[in-house]
C-alpha cells in the first residue's frame, strides 16, 4: 500500500474511532470512505447498533455486502 493510501486509511479509521452506538451515520463515497466502511461494517459485526445513509449506488451496493443496513432519505424525511 502506498502512502497515500496508507493515510487515507489512517485517516478513516480515526474517524471511526468518533462513532458511537446509536448513531445515525453517513456512509460517504470514494477512497478514503471504502477504509472507512469497512471498519464500520467491523463495528456492527461486534455489536454495535448503526443506523447508516449511503451517499452513492456505489457505497450502497458495498454496504449490502459488508451487511450493514441502512435507512433510505424517504424515512429519514418522515
């Protein structure tokens, strides 16, 4: 992994640290944002309870497979 990569992975995973349970969180798009859900999929497999909003067809299609569900913009509306 190069150094870019390296701190945008870094990066990510700091910003993870911030998450606590019950949260409603946004699942951004783009490189630094795939370290990122992936800890957040890592998060809700040990437990903890997320309620997330994907950003892009992208994020939401990696969420699917990382098992991490998510709510749409029509129930966070209502």
């Amino acid at each position: 992994m190069d150094t870019a990569n390296n701190e945008k992975k870094r990066a990510a995973l700091e910003a993870v640290k911030e998450i606590k349970d019950g949260m409603i969180i946004g699942l951004g798009t783009g490189s630094t944002a795939y370290y990122a859900i992936h800890a957040v999929a890592e998060l809700i497999k040990q437990g903890m309870n997320l309620k997330t909003v994907p950003t892009s067809e992208q994020t939401k299609q990696m969420s699917v497979e990382l098992g991490i569900r998510w709510l749409t913009s029509t129930v966070l509306i209502l």
